[in-house]
C-alpha cells in the first residue's frame, strides 16, 4: 500500500469529527471563533510532533527559501478562508448542499494543479476524480444545480476553491524543503497553524473579544476541535507531500462515508437510495484514484 493512502483516511475520518465538533460549536460562537478554535491548541501539538519526530530521527534543520515562507502565507490565508465559509454554510438550512459543493475542492484542485502547478494526472485518475465529484453532489441530497439559491452556490464552490488552493500549496511548500516526507510535511503543518493562529487572536483581540471569551468558555470543545483538526491536517499534509492533491482529496472524499456510518450506527437515521449510490460512486472513485 501506498503510504499516502493511509495518511489520507486518516485525514478523512479525522476532519468528518471535526467538522461535527465545529457544527455544534457554531451553535454558540461566532464564525471567526469557530474558525480559530480549529487552530488555537493546534500549534503545540504540531510543535510536540515535530520535536518528536527529530528525536526519532537525526533530520537535517531545513533551510526556508522565499518561495516557501510565500506558500505557507498563501496556504495560511485561504485555509482561514475557507473555514469561514464552511462554517456559514452551517448556518443555512441547507448547509449539507453547500458542503457537499465545497467538496469539489478534488476536482477545482485537478483542474487548477493541471493549468498553474505542473501537476500530471493520468485518464483512469480524471475518472476517479469526476466520479468522486458526482457521488458527493448525489450525497447531498440535491436533485439539480437548478435547486441550489445562488448564495449556497457561491459559498460552496468559494469553499472548494479556497480548500483547493490551500492545498496546493501547502504541497509546494513541502517540496521547496530538501527533507523526508515527514520532516518536510512536518515544519510545513507547524508554520501554517502558528500563522493562523497568530493572525486569528490578532484580528479578534482586536475587532470582537467576546467571541475570545465564548471560546475560553467551552474549552473541552475548542481543545476537541484543534486536536481533531491537528490530526486531520497532519494526515493531508504528509499524504499530499507524497502525492497530487486531487488524488489525495479524491481519495479523502471517504470522509462522507465515515459521517453517514455516523449516522446510521450513531443516530440509528436510515440511508436513501441516493445515498447508497453515492457511497457506491465514492467506493469506485477512490479504488480508481489508488489505482491510478
């Protein structure tokens, strides 16, 4: 097995739990809050895998060039971004719709890696790709793009890009470091959460302070969403320092299976026919991306 394979499930089952801990916590805490919340424990515990990882290894310190302090800028930006967006669309009542659209992050990422980042994808990957695309618009229940209002539309696919360009260069900032996969993925994720966090406790010490203490106020879930968020982005940045991005969240789209288990073992909610169909097309997305 590939090694990307297993950092990416990782990631999937991880962030499917964070995104269920950022709902909830939405219910109470404004977007820029919940947002920060995925980041704010976070830092030290990429610092602690870091420093771990140097014990177990005698890695070189890497030498950080322009190019890779303006990627993990560009990555720390639109990840902030995107959350954001994510997170309003929790607020719609048809949030499901508008986050089913930003999980076109895979196919926006194929497109865009293609046309700006040099990135190769081979025939049978666009059909895991576009296949993986069909089965989350399926599993969102939507029966047309005529069905969407265009604020939901905007917000999903704004998401998907953000998500998408995240991504990407969070892969090339890994690549600009002359390190094992690990070291390298490593200082990249340390880099982008400090980054995040830091512009975060800036803009809301300044603008909102309420929202700071709503935070300080439900700590075991803020701590429950950076730690799954930590763990969740650990498992996307080593996977995509292995390998394409739009293979790697093709790949992580399981992340809807693991939600819907959640469901139907948790909450006992019965699956439609849709939803099989889409867990179905998510199933042969991934077997032809791994393929691929």
């Amino acid at each position: 097995m590939s090694l990307w394979i297993p950092f990416t499930l990782l990631a999937a089952f991880m962030q499917a739990m964070r995104n269920a801990l950022q709902k909830q916590l939405s219910k109470d805490v404004p977007v820029m809050g919940v947002t920060l919340a995925r980041f704010i424990y976070a830092g030290p515990l990429a610092l602690l895998y870091l420093l771990g990882l140097y014990q177990w290894q005698d890695y070189a310190i890497p030498q950080f060039s322009f190019w890779f302090v303006f990627y993990v800028l560009a990555a720390s930006a639109m990840q902030i971004l995107a959350t954001a967006l994510m997170v309003v669309l929790f607020r719609l009542k048809n949030y499901a719709i508008g986050v089913g659209l930003a999980k076109s992050e895979a196919i926006l990422a194929a497109i865009v890696g293609v046309m700006f980042f040099g990135t190769y994808i081979s025939p049978l990957g666009w059909v895991g790709v576009f296949i993986g695309g069909v089965a989350v618009f399926l599993l969102t229940g939507a029966t047309s793009i005529q069905s969407l209002s265009a604020k939901t539309l905007a917000l999903g696919l704004g998401s998907g890009l953000a998500f998408a360009l995240t991504s990407l260069w969070v892969r090339e900032a890994s690549l600009t470091l002359d390190l094992p996969f690990l070291p390298a993925a490593a200082w990249v994720l340390f880099f982008v959460i400090t980054t995040q966090t830091v512009v975060l406790l800036i803009y809301l010490a300044l603008n909102d302070k309420t929202t700071l203490v709503k935070l300080w106020q439900r700590p075991q879930l803020t701590l429950a969403t950076s730690f799954t968020s930590c763990l969740g982005s650990l498992g996307w940045f080593t996977a995509m320092s292995l390998q394409a991005v739009a293979y790697v969240k093709t790949l992580g789209q399981v992340e809807v299976l693991f939600t819907l288990l959640i469901s139907v073992l948790v909450l006992k909610e019965k699956l439609k026919r849709q939803d099989l169909l889409g867990l179905a097309l998510i199933v042969l997305a991934a077997v032809l991306v791994m393929w691929a």
